[in-house]
C-alpha cells in the first residue's frame, strides 16, 4: 500500500496518495505503541503528502503533533533541529504564514547548532529552505545573503546541475522582487543554460521548472523595456509551466499566476490592450477551475 501511494504520490495522483497514507497511519494506531518509530514514520508520510497537495491545515496539525511528540520523547532542542520541524517552518511559508515561517526556521537553525556545534554549511539543503523562507516573507536581504552563498558554494562542489539550476532560479526571483533587474538576468541565464545541456530537462514536458526560469528571464528583461527579447521567453514560459501543471506541488502552485500576471505587463506596458485583456481573462478562467 504504501509503494502504491508513492506512485500515487509522484504521478500526480495526491488524493488519491493521501487516502492510502491516512489507511496507514490509522492502522499502525491501533497495532502500535505511541512512541513506535513506525508510527512516527506514517505521521511524517502523512504531513509530507498533507503538504504536496496543499492540505496546509491538515499538515500543520500532524507536524505540530509530531513535534510534541518529539519533545516529549528528546527534548525541545533535538526537536527543534528535527526535519519536521523544518518541514513545519516550510508549510507556514507555503500556507499563507510566512512570517512564522522565517521564523521558526530562525529557531530550527539555532537548535541545529546547539546539537551539531555548527550551522548548516553554505551548500546544506537547509539553506536553501532559508533563502525560501525568507524571501517569502519578504526579507529579501537576507534570502539574497543567504542564496549568494549557496550558489557560491555549489559552484565550487560541482554540485548536480538541477540542484545549480534550481537555487540560481531562486537568487534571480529575490533580485527580481528587490528591482535588481540586470543582476538577476545572470542567474536567469545561466540556470537557462544548465536546463538546456540536460537533455532531460530540455525536452521534457512535465517539467514546470525550466519554463518558469524562462519566463523569469523575461521577467527581467521586460523590466529592462527589452521588449523583443522579452515577449516569446515570457509567453513560451507560462504555456510550458501550463503543460506541466499537474506536476506542480502545492507550495509551487503560486508561481503559475505569477508567470501570467509577468505575460499580462509585457501587454500593457506595450500597449497592445486587448491581447492583456484576453490573457487576464484566460488567468481568471483557469484559476476559477481550480
């Protein structure tokens, strides 16, 4: 059953996934003792795909249990540098909370060095969950600090272009949102270029992140009143991120209306007012579907 939810899981089929995982966990209940590591296990299962599918209340709840039930069991710090709760501190930037959010992986990063002695390095997942967190709620400073050093470093570990990709597509949306339009075309371009010599990723349809980088591009461009350069990056991004839609997880959700709301300035900015009038109609249609 629980292969099977992975494969709901990663399909795309998330409903489907969270009614399995919810049989699971109902049924270690009733096998199991309240401090069995299976137990723990179908609980963070559960907020993950919770979390996928944009059940935030849902998954707040469990993670908030599963902490509790931590700190119980080892104490507040060990709890505190747990991964749920990070993935607590994620799900609060994605459902709305983002302040809490930044915070909470503020306190997450304090526990992880009274239990390691250090901070996670430069090149840690987790910092990449920093810079998130904190452009979300919009300390936009910090996050630029903290994904400079991340992209620094992952050029000097020859790190897996994907992992490369995806944090200069997150430095170039921060120095997007702080109107460092020619700074953030760099990043843009160069995670543009790592796309393109995966071969995977290049042709690939069901990938939402390569034309959202794209479109971003645009986005930086458009800023720059590069009109001709900017149009077909811009509007080739939103219908590709438009293909791979149902892959998109939850928390990513938001980066598909934003794409269009970039399409819908190129329009207005160039004055071709009606072609802006249908792409805003065609955005609210789509997330009237939703």
């Amino acid at each position: 059953m629980r292969i099977l939810a992975d494969a709901y899981t990663w399909s795309g089929r998330g409903p489907e996934a969270v009614v399995i995982f919810e049989q699971l966990l109902e049924d270690a209940k009733t096998r199991l003792g309240p401090d069995d590591p299976e137990l723990f296990d179908q609980m963070v299962k559960l907020a993950s795909i919770y979390r996928l599918v944009g059940e935030w209340k849902k998954a707040i709840q469990l993670l908030e249990e599963l902490i509790e039930k931590d700190t119980a069991r080892r104490g507040p710090i060990e709890a505190g540098a747990s991964a749920s709760a990070l993935s607590l501190a994620l799900t609060y930037s994605a459902a709305g909370r983002p302040a809490e959010g930044a915070a909470l992986i503020d306190k997450v990063r304090e526990c992880i060095y009274k239990t390691r002695g250090a901070y996670p390095k430069p090149g840690d997942f987790f910092e990449h969950c920093r810079g998130y967190a904190y452009q979300k709620a919009g300390r936009l400073d910090e996050a630029d600090q903290v994904l400079r050093a991340l992209v620094d470093d992952l050029h000097l570990q020859g790190a897996r272009a994907v992992s490369l990709a995806m944090n200069l597509e997150l430095l170039s949306v921060n120095l997007l949102l702080q109107h460092r339009y020619s700074e953030a075309e760099q990043p843009a371009r160069e995670a543009i270029a790592l796309h393109e010599k995966n071969e995977k990723y290049r042709t690939d349809e069901s990938d939402w992140r390569f034309p959202y980088v794209k479109n971003v591009l645009g986005g930086c461009l458009l800023a720059q009143k590069r009109y001709a350069e900017a149009e077909p990056l811009l509007v080739q991004g939103y219908e590709g991120m438009k293909r791979a839609e149902n892959t998109m997880t939850a928390n990513w959700r938001y980066r598909l209306p934003e794409a269009g709301e970039r399409v819908i300035r190129y329009y207005e900015e160039t004055k071709q007012l009606e072609k802006a009038r249908q792409w805003r109609q065609r955005l609210l249609k789509d997330e009237s579907k939703k």
